[in-house]
C-alpha cells in the first residue's frame, strides 16, 4: 500500500517508520527541509518503545504533489496545521484515497470540510501515545498505547476496520470504534485537565496532581469541559470524571504534555485546539468557562510574545 505521512514530526515519524518496516511504500512530507534531507540521505532513526534501528527506504519531501495518488493519507499535524494539510491534500486525492486524521483536541474534522469533501476522511485518537523528535531524521517513541479508528458520523465500518487491521500489522495496538466521536471527547477531557494548567505551572503530570491547589484548578478546568459535553449529550463511558482524569494522569506521572514541551521551546501550541475549545463552546450553550478563560488568557499573552521573538 502506498501510504502518505503528512506531518512528520514525532509521532508522524513514528507512523512512518513502522509503516515502512511493514512492507509499505512510505512517503514522509513535512515542511522542516532538515529533517526530511536527513531521512532522505541517512533514513530514519527511530529508538525507544518499539526497539532501537534506522529505517531506510521511506521517501521523503517537503511536497505532496510529489507523493502522487497514495491510498492512505495520514494526518499527524498538530491541530493548527490541519487545515493548511487539508488544503494541500485535496487535490492529490483520488476517488479511492482514504484520509485518516489524528490530532489532539476538537475541530480537525471541520478544518478538513473547509478544504475537500469529507465521504473517505476517517478520525483518529491516539491513546497514550508519546514521542518526540531529538533532531532531524531522529524520533523517539516514549509509549504506545491504542490507536482508535473510526467514521466521523460514527457507526460500524469495514473501512475503519480494514484500516485498523492495516495499523495492527504494522507493530501498533489498533481497533475500530463506532463511536469515536467518545472517544474524541474522552481523550479532550483529559488534555484539558493536564494541556493548559500543566504549562502555566511548568510541571508534569505527577507533578501537577500532588499539589492540591494547582490539582483544584487543573479539575475545574476539566469540569467546564464536561458540562459542556452533558450538554451536547456526548455518550460518556463514565459517570466520575474526576475519578477518569486522575487515574489517566496516574499512569503517567512524568509526561509534559506536548503544549509545555511548545512553550519551553518557544513554539506556538494546540492552544487553541484544547483549553481555547472549551470557551468557545461554552458561550455557545451558554456555559461559563472561568477557569479556562484565565489558563487561556495566560498562555495566550505568553505565545504572543513567542510570535513577536521570532518575527
């Protein structure tokens, strides 16, 4: 299968890597020239969960029109950069095209509507997955838990699972939900908890959790997002959503979220993708947001100064 990575930074690169050494033509397209010329003369160093090694092979480009008509489109952006993919994306796409989109946060599925039909875009939730990039060609892959795949109007699908039986074979732990749309809002509850209050106090998750103060805020956080989803009648596996965060946080109480790892390196952030969503919708449905009003104000005024750095 000839399978497109559009954004390979992280976890983009880890898609790629065992993609490729699954027996799959593997196309690598990310603007950062340093890091695709390094895949393109050295291949990829991939270290960490899924073993040590270099993976030669996988063709890499700043360009999509090079790639061609691929059967698989993957996603990995960050949430920002998923409309701007979208855009550059559509007219690649061939009638047999799939697209598959894994981001943090809510919205990817209407920043992709803006820009190409939806009927062969699939979501993605990548549940516990860690990764970082130590330079170009280079990624480490801290975790991998379950990649979630799913129609984004939700019920059963041969093609969502056909597509996970294709992640299975490559090394990941993949499966096939009919309502992903939960699943999106199960995993946005805890970025909320953990995203925005973990970067204002510059602390990890465990870090976070042990101190009772910053703890209330990081909850209140969570508790606005979920009036918000009661009220948009999402189906919840949960009745205790305290109880869910804290014992997601406890599986990982080293982790900085991608959002502090942004700030330290004065990059902007899926700000507005996570803690921002929770505002928006809240005036919506007339839901107040009080604490992820001030968490988003705060990092905000911060990620304006980072714009000004570097213009």
């Amino acid at each position: 299968m000839k399978i497109a990575i559009y954004g390979t930074g992280a976890m983009g690169s880890v898609y790629a890597g065992l993609f490729k050494e699954a027996g799959h033509e593997v196309w690598a397209v990310d603007p950062w020239d340093a890091h695709v010329a390094a895949i393109s003369a050295d291949g990829l160093q991939l270290d960490g969960a899924s073993g040590d090694r270099r993976i030669l092979g996988i063709h890499a480009t700043t360009e999509i029109a090079e790639v061609g008509g691929a059967d698989l489109v993957v996603i990995a952006t960050k949430a920002a950069g998923v409309a701007s993919a979208a855009r550059a994306i559509a007219p690649q796409m061939t009638s047999e095209t799939l697209v598959l989109t894994i981001q943090n946060g809510l919205g990817a599925a209407d920043r992709i509507a803006a820009h190409m039909a939806m009927d062969n875009v699939l979501l993605g939730v990548a549940d516990g997955f860690g990764a970082s990039l130590k330079g170009p060609g280079h990624a480490h892959h801290n975790a991998m838990n379950l990649v979630r795949i799913g129609e984004i109007a939700g019920g059963p699908s041969a093609r969502a699972e056909a597509l996970a039986t294709l992640w299975r074979a490559a090394g990941f732990k993949a499966q096939a939900f009919d309502d992903i749309q939960q699943l999106i809002w199960e995993k946005f509850l805890c970025n909320v908890t953990f995203s925005a209050p973990c970067t204002v106090f510059d602390m990890t998750v465990g870090e976070l959790q042990a101190h009772p103060e910053r703890w209330a805020i990081a909850l209140g956080a969570m508790r606005e997002a979920y009036a918000i989803a009661r009220a948009k009648n999402i189906n919840l596996t949960f009745d205790d959503p305290v109880a869910y965060v804290t014992a997601f946080g406890a599986r990982m109480p080293a982790a900085r979220p991608s959002m502090l790892l942004d700030h330290r390196a004065r990059r902007l952030s899926e700000l507005d993708a996570i803690n921002g969503q929770v505002p928006e919708l809240g005036r919506a449905l007339g839901i107040a947001t009080p604490f992820n009003d001030t968490l988003v104000a705060i990092l905000r005024q911060r990620e304006a100064a980072f714009e000004r750095t570097s213009a």
